[in-house]
C-alpha cells in the first residue's frame, strides 16, 4: 500500500459547509416555528425618535458630547506621551520576561548537551563491541542524564507557559524548540539497539540544541537600545562558544570509545573549532571589560587548561605525525570540567542581561506611571462630563454585544446541530427580536443584525433541504444502479451455467467480477450518504466465509493467501460491511503491490475480539502518509471532495465506525499492515444446522443475498481455514463443475481461493 494512495478511487459525494441555524426550536415542526412575513424587507423604526431622550440621540451627538472637552487634554497629553509610553513599557516587560527564561533555557541547554555528548560515547561504544551488557551499560549509563534533561524542560514549560500564551512571535520559537525536544525524546530508544547510525541519533540532538539556541537569542528591546542589544548579544554568543566546545568534547569523546580516529573526524573539529573562535571574537566585541577579564581568569584556570591541552594533542602536528587518540574517561572528566566552568560565565553573563533588562522596565514603567498621573488629572474634569453619555453608549454596546454572542455562540451552534439531523421538511423558523428598542445609531445596527440573522437562518435551512434531497438522490441513484448490476450477474450466472467453453467462461468470470466491483462502488456511495447496506443476513457467517468473500469481490483474487486457524463467527447484521471493508482493504493490497507477490490475510484472537492482518508487499508508505490515513481512519472525516479521491479509505473509515470496528494502518516489512480489530459483540457462535433442510451446494440460500452459498465440501486454503457452514458472500464468483462450493474458485485454474498465488 504505497504512500498517500487511495484505497478505492470512484466518484464520490461533494462536502457540505452549513450555514447558521434558527435560534427558537419549534417541536410541532421540527426546527422552526414560522417565518417572519417581513423578514425580506429591512426592518424599520418601531416608534419615533425623541430628541428630548438620552438614548434616542444620534451617534455623533453621543461622540460630540462625549469627547469635545477631554479630548483637547487627551490629544495634546496622552496621544503624544502615553500611547509612545506604554508602548515602550510594554516592550521592555516583555523583553524582560523573555531574557528572565534565558536562565530556564541554559539549563536545559546544558542538560541536553551533557545527555548528547554521553551519547555520542555509548554509540561509538556500542558500534564497537555492542554485547548485550553494553548495551544495558549503555541504558544505565544515560538514564540520569536523560531525567535530568526531562527535568529541566519540564521546568522551562512551566516557566514559559505564561509567555507563550501571551507573546504569539515568542511562541513560534519556543514551540519549534519543544518539537525538537520531543523528537530526541522519541528517539532515545533507538540508543541502546544502535539501530540508527550516529548521525542520525546526534543529528536530532543538534536539533534541539539550536532550536533552544534560537529561543534564547529571541528577546529584542526595540530600536534605541543598544546596551539592552548588546547584553543579549553577550550571552548568546558565549552560549553559542559553550555549544561549540561540547560538540568538540562529543567528537572526541566518541573517537575514544570507538578506538578510532579517522580524517573525517578531524575535518569536523577543524570546522568546530573555527566556529568557536569565530564565535568567541563576537563576545569579546559585545562583552564589558568585567566580563570579559572573568572570561580570561576563567580560561587559565587548571581544569579549563588541562581539557584545552588535552584536546591540543587531537591536532594534527609537523610530518608524519598523527593526532593523538585520547583516553575516553581522562578526556570526558576533564572536558566536564572545562564545560561547568563556562557554565558558570555563561550564568553570570545571563543573569547580567537579566538584571539590566529588569532595571530598563521599572525605570520605563515608573516614568510612564509618571506621564499618565499628570494626564488622569487633566481628565477628571472631562471623565465627569462625559460618564454620563458614555455610560448610555456603553450600556447600548453591551447589550448588542450579549445578543451577539449568545447567538453566535449558543442559539446558532445549538440549532444547526439539530438541522444536520433533519430528515424530513423543515418547518418554519423565527428569530428573537432586538434587545435594544433605542433609535441611535446602535438600535439602528441591532435592526439591521436581526435582518441579516433572519437571512442567515433562511440560507442554512435551505441548504440542510438541499443537502438532505442531494443525499436521497445519490442513494436513489446508487440503489438503481445496484438493482442494474444484480440483475447484470444474474444474467451473467445464467451464462456461467450454460458456457462450456473455457476460454468463453474466463471471460464470463472476468465480467462477474467487474459487475461485483461495481457493486461495491455503489455500497460506497451509500456508505458516505448515510445509508444502511442492502446486503443482510439473519444468521452467523464464519469469519472465514467473510474474508473469502471479500477477496470474491477483487480483480486479482489469486493472488490473496487467507492464513485462519479460528473458528469465529460475525453476527448476521455486520456481515456484508465486513466483507465490503475487507474487500477494499484487499484490493487496495493487490493494486498497489507487485502482481507476483501474495497478499496474506492472517487472523488471530485477540482478548475476546478477533484480529485480522491484511499483510502486502507493496511501496509502503512514508510517515507523514501513514499518520494521515491513520487519523482519517480514526475519525471518520465528513463526505466531501476528497472522498470521491481516496474513496476507499473514507469508506473503511465510516464502516469502521458504523460497527465499532478499529482499522489502523502500520509499516511492515516490504510493505504494508492493515490492523482490523473486531470487537466482541460482532461474533457470535456458530450456528446450529437446520435438520431436514440441506441447502444445495453453490445455490442461494433462501431469504438472503443471491450471493451466499452454501459449501459442501473442506475449506482447502492455506492454513486450515475453519471450515464455515451455511455461509456466504462470494458475490462475483461461481463454482467449477466438479469442485465443492466452499471456496471461491479461480476462473483460470479452478483452485479454490486462498491456496495462493495463480
């Protein structure tokens, strides 16, 4: 099953996108309770306008009265000094929180580099001598290290979430850096089998590191703050040294526990460390002289200088001289050390930065504090004037804004829910009336909402009719097609009994199952319109019986191998959605796989359930295509254009659904694994025989599909298929003079079904 294929390509039904429903619920007639008559036209004032009342004055009037006098002290005070002020406050607070996480973020850059260059260790280690005590080492070794990596994200979580809900640019970065991080956590476990290759493993390491490097470099004061530009600067240039020193302490500590040191290693750390001094010189530029003598003390100390000579000796000397190959425990101590102490520059620089954004937003805060006392004193006067205008302009707001969202919100989502399951005429509809009765410019608006909601409701209905006649007529359609294509292989059985001819009669065979398939293509579009299948049985159907039937319904049904070693039943009603989802399942497995390959049905229990394996060798699919079709398959999608694309997958979707039956699609292999979970309550026992009424074999079974048969003979498939009884649906299929009628036959070579490939 390859990547991004539809199961079953055929014509499908359009999407529906309703539209905002009535708001009262009438019970007598379903959904409304009676249109307004005058609904077509604008409504128009219900009395007249007072000029002597409040609330009956013009807009313009409200506004005029509201904003002439403070409006001189608010343009000439606040639109020049608090709207620049409080935009710089903000600003500056927001920086601040954002250089506040950076102490969060170093942690947990430090945490991941620590578990990622260990790591590297145990992978090298592992490719070298990789027993199963080394890898249960390997585990041990890297379990604290992974827990505390854990810890200090789950710390940067809780320290972000406020800022992530409040800033949405902040918010692209950080959460591309928790995806990041997830992506290590997901492929930690492939550490210790060494089923990756290193840089594969590291590659999502590095990943995460810079996206968290890219996080911690985000915070900007804005423009004229060059002191605050540079404090950030300093940090993420020294985190950024701080990287490039452990990548060099991973490579080397991974060329020590592999025992080998090839040129390609050194290609890398002479990158790396061109990096580091590249990046060490923008520190320096942007680093106060008190930083940057703490960096110098910091660089002599022994621990700092015996890891830098022990990584010295890695450098390639004069002639023929090798680069030394380091002892992994001497090396990794001694790199730790260095590492804890550019930890601790690194913390103070970030604390530093913190300190001075902190400084920068009290200051801003308190002079806008300032700026905006003068001002509120100049607007006391004005505030008195206009409380009362603006009290009955606010009042007015409210109440058209209640009405709005109560309909938005409540009365529309309620009764477009009730529409979507109408299935007779839609009554009439009325919506409430204005909650504001005043004659301003506001009651006007709250008129003219009432209007545009009544038209609303009137388009919604019309469309729930529309799509309910759309659907009746896509079923009607689909149902006369299927009384054509039974009547079609009645004909052609009536043919099948009378050819001798076997060149005649393979083609006759060929024809049954186009007609089968053309069947199915109709069931499909009753499946996504909603509607019951015709195909019924009173009886259990082995389980069996279910699967041959469905690969009846396929072209190349030689090519299925069925593997059953139960004796499971499926209750009569689920029957015939069983066998239309297994047989697109099937098909889909033997179209987009190679026509030698055999495409294997295996069933199992499961608890009290059953399990069946649709197993095929084809293209596959990549991850991104499979979690797709898994998520469709899991929640049923609504029909709609791209239903009539994928047909089949929406079709195994909806049937899943309809009978509780769980499809998940995984790799496997050469190609791809349909998992079909049937739960308990589809199976059933097997039935009794009816003493005295033997059925004749390969004829009807009175009552049901003209497609059951009953077998008279053992089920000859591969695996010891549970002989059925009674059973079933081989619907484009007919037996071979001379063979039992518990199989399908192939119409080439007179095989029963399930004995593998023609």
């Amino acid at each position: 099953m390859p990547s991004g294929r539809p199961l079953t390509r055929t014509a499908g039904l359009v999407g529906w996108t309703p539209l905002p429903d009535v708001v009262e619920w009438n019970e007598e007639a379903g959904v409304g309770a009676g249109p307004d008559p005058a609904r077509g036209a604008v409504p128009q004032p219900h009395r007249r306008r007072s000029g002597f009342r409040l609330r009956d004055w013009r807009m313009g009037t409200k506004l005029a009265t509201v904003l002439v006098i403070p409006s001189l002290a608010f343009l000439v005070l606040a639109g020049i000094q608090t709207r620049g002020l409080v935009g710089q406050t903000t600003t500056l607070s927001a920086f601040a929180e954002q250089v506040g996480i950076g102490r969060q973020i170093a942690v947990a850059v430090d945490r991941l580099q620590h578990e990622r260059d260990r790591t590297a260790g145990e992978l090298a280690g592992l490719r070298r001598a990789g027993t199963g005590a080394d890898r249960d080492a390997a585990v041990a070794a890297l379990k604290p290290l992974q827990a505390a990596t854990d810890r200090a994200v789950a710390d940067l979580r809780t320290a972000a979430a406020p800022l992530a809900d409040a800033d949405a640019a902040w918010r692209v970065s950080y959460s591309e850096a928790l995806e990041a991080y997830d992506q290590v956590v997901n492929i930690r476990a492939a550490v210790a089998p060494a089923v990756l290759s290193s840089d594969t493993v590291l590659s999502n390491y590095h990943r995460s590191v810079a996206a968290l490097l890219n996080l911690l470099a985000e915070p900007s004061p804005g423009g004229g703050r060059q002191e605050l530009t540079e404090a950030v600067l300093r940090y993420v240039q020294l985190s950024r040294v701080k990287e490039l020193s452990s990548r060099i302490r991973a490579e080397l500590y991974a060329a020590a526990r592999s025992g080998r040191y090839e040129a390609d290693d050194q290609v890398t750390l002479s990158d790396l460390r061109a990096q580091q001094l590249t990046a060490l010189g923008a520190f320096r530029v942007a680093a106060t002289a008190d930083q940057i003598r703490r960096y110098d003390q910091t660089s002599v100390a022994p621990a700092f200088v015996a890891a830098t000579r022990m990584e010295e000796r890695t450098l390639p000397g004069g002639g023929d001289a090798k680069p030394a190959l380091l002892d992994a425990e001497q090396w990794w101590s001694a790199s730790e050390q260095r590492q804890e102490l550019l930890r601790q520059m690194e913390s103070g620089v970030v604390d530093d930065a913190v300190r001075r954004a902190d400084d920068a937003s009290a200051r801003q805060l308190r002079d806008t504090l300032l700026v905006a006392g003068g001002i509120a004193t100049v607007l006391l006067v004005a505030v008195a004037i206009s409380l009362l205008v603006g009290r009955s302009v606010a009042r007015g707001m409210r109440q058209l804004r209640g009405q709005a969202l109560r309909i938005a919100q409540v009365d529309l989502p309620l009764t477009l829910e009730r529409l979507r399951t109408v299935d007779r005429p839609v009554g009439a509809i009325d919506v409430p009336p204005a909650v504001i009765d005043s004659q301003d410019e506001i009651g006007e608006l709250a008129e003219a909402f009432v209007a545009v909601h009544r038209s609303a409701v009137d388009v919604a209905v019309e469309q729930a009719m529309m799509r309910r006649n759309v659907n009746a007529m896509f079923v009607n359609l689909a149902r006369r097609s299927q009384v054509l294509v039974e009547r079609q292989l009645e004909l052609l059985d009536d043919l099948e009994r009378e050819e001798s001819d076997p060149d005649q009669l393979e083609n006759l065979f060929k024809l049954d199952h186009l007609a089968a398939r053309m069947r199915r293509n109709d069931e499909s579009l009753l499946v996504l319109a909603g509607s019951e299948s015709t195909r019924r049985w009173n009886r259990p159907v082995g389980l069996g019986a279910v699967l041959l039937a469905a690969s009846a319904e396929i072209e190349q049904y030689q090519r299925v191998r069925h593997e059953n070693r139960t004796d499971l039943h499926v209750v009569g009603h689920a029957v015939g959605d069983l066998v239309h989802l297994f047989a697109e399942l099937l098909e889909n497995a033997t179209s987009f796989s190679r026509p030698e390959t055999t495409v294997r049905v295996v069933v199992e229990p499961d608890g009290r359930g059953a399990l069946v394996r649709v197993v095929d060798e084809g293209l596959g699919m990549s991850p991104a295509a499979l979690a797709e079709a898994n998520a469709v398959l899991a929640e049923p999608p609504a029909a709609d254009v791209s239903a009539s694309e994928r047909m089949g997958l929406f079709v195994v979707s909806h049937l899943g659904a309809r009978n509780g039956v769980r499809v998940r699609l995984q790799a496997g292999g050469a190609g791809l694994v349909a998992l079909v979970r049937i739960p308990v309550e589809l199976l059933a026992e097997a039935p009794a025989p009816e003493a005295g009424r033997p059925v004749p074999a390969g004829r009807p079974v009175p009552g049901v599909d003209r497609s059951v048969r009953t077998p008279t003979g053992p089920v000859a498939a591969s695996g010891a298929l549970a002989a059925p009884t009674a059973e079933l649906p081989v619907a484009g299929w007919r037996p071979a003079p001379g063979q039992p009628a518990a199989l399908p036959l192939s119409p080439l070579t007179g095989r029963p079904l399930g004995d593998g490939p023609e």
